[in-house]
C-alpha cells in the first residue's frame, strides 16, 4: 500500500506548519530588527549571514483552489515581495 503525499491530511498538516512557522518567524525577525535598532542587540557575525533567499509557493494545482491557502497566499506573498524587515 502506497502513500500518497500530494493531498489529504498530509499536505493539509505540512501547510498549517509553514503557515505557523511563517508567521512565529515573521514575529520573531520584526522584534529582533527593532531590538537591533534600538541598540538593544549586536549583530556579532555579521561576516557570515547570508543574503536573502528567494521564495516560491508550490501547490497541487487545479481549481477551486482551498481557501485557507488562497487566504495564506493572499497574506504571504506581499510581505515576501517586500523583503526582510529592516
């Protein structure tokens, strides 16, 4: 018996973790950047962070498409097309 992972409540855990961890993230690099502006942090390794990656999503297509994911894209994508906080 094969599993298949490209639906059902695999894909439907996998998308609420990287939309919980997208969002804790999110959280986290906008507190961090403030601290860091208020003198609060201190880069130490600023030598070895590396430049910002680019991001895709990937979905099994066809229509309709969920509206939980429709909604986490609609949120998502914006943000990412902005760049990292500053």
């Amino acid at each position: 018996m094969s599993s298949d992972l490209s639906s059902g409540p695999s894909v439907h855990l996998a998308s609420r973790i990287g939309a919980i961890f997208y969002l804790i993230w999110g959280a986290f690099h906008v507190k961090v950047a403030r601290a860091v502006a208020a003198g609060e942090l201190t880069i130490i390794l600023k030598a070895l962070e590396s430049a910002p990656q680019p991001v895709s999503f990937v979905h099994q297509g066809g229509p309709p498409i969920p509206l939980k994911l429709r909604a986490f894209l609609d949120y998502a994508t914006p943000r990412l097309r902005e760049g990292p906080a500053q």
